[in-house]
C-alpha cells in the first residue's frame, strides 16, 4: 500500500508490504523491516533490527501526532491519501470500515446489538497486526455486512449503526 504524507513541510511517500514475518516499509530510499507490530488503542510498538520501539500517537481528522524516542512530530496527510474509516468522500460515523484490506478476526456485534462510543465492533488483521473498530457513536447496530473469517477490502462497510436521537 502507497502513503503520502508531510512531516515538517516536507512531502514523503511511503511504500507498505507484507513479507514472510516482517512489513517493509520503505521511505524515500530507506528500507525498514519492521518486526513484532502491535497495535494499541493509542500507540504502536514494533521492533527494527534489535531495538524495540513504542510509539504513542494521537490523531484528529486531518492529522497524527507521534512521538517517538523524545521528538514529537506532526504528520498531515497530503492530498488524495486517507486513513481511518474516512474513504473516499465525506466521512459518515455510522458506517464503521477498516482502513486496510484484512480478515475479520471477530465480530462482537449483530443486527439489533446497542453500541456506544468505543465500543469494538470488530477486529481485522492486517499485515500482522489486529485493529480494534470502535463505535464512535450511541447508537443500534443496522446492518453487518460480513461474517467473521471473511476477507474485508479497504474502506468498505463492514458495521453500520443506526444512531440514537
């Protein structure tokens, strides 16, 4: 998976790929294989080469902030990329998705379940790595649209929740 971002002012592409055990990823002319990725609620830890590495980060609809080892930076996403559940066009907070292709590890949810916000409504694996899809709103759950063990595209529904008033 391709990446543009800014860091600093500066435009960056980033390449993402699944290997044997590790993900690559590669920046500009740098090549990192990545080992051991966690996902966390607020951060990401991970190995390269023989040290381990925690990174919290924190983000709103147009921008991730990370620290890492001390220095805090700011990454904006350069036009045309996308993360989160956002997709293309205008984000809806009912529709849950994964910003990645992966399995539907779990699915705690069905039709007719109450959510509220941060509640996990499923878990994709992606590149070794499971993420948590949070409600980000009250609200019934309308439709699933897959079934747990089913491969997931980006960006497409999996959950979608019928709002409280």
């Amino acid at each position: 998976m391709k990446y543009n971002f800014l860091c600093l002012n500066k435009a960056y592409a980033a390449d993402v790929q699944k290997g044997e055990d590790e993900i690559i990823v590669t920046i500009g002319d740098r090549r990192f294989k990545v080992r051991e990725l966690t996902m966390h609620e607020n951060a990401i830890s991970f190995r390269i080469k023989n040290k381990n590495y925690r990174m919290p980060f924190a983000r709103d609809k147009k921008k991730i902030y990370i620290s890492l080892e001390g220095e805090y930076y700011t990454l904006e996403l350069s036009s045309g990329a996308r993360y989160g559940s956002e997709g293309p066009g205008q984000r809806k907070d009912n529709v849950i998705a994964s910003s990645m292709p992966g399995l539907l590890v779990k699915l705690p949810v069905k039709i007719g379940s109450k959510v509220k916000p941060g509640d996990t409504v499923a878990i994709v694996e992606a590149m070794k790595m499971q993420n948590e899809l949070r409600s980000p709103v009250d609200g019934i759950v309308k439709s699933v649209n897959f079934k747990e063990g089913e491969q997931v595209d980006a960006f497409v529904s999996i959950v979608e929740i019928d709002e409280s008033p």
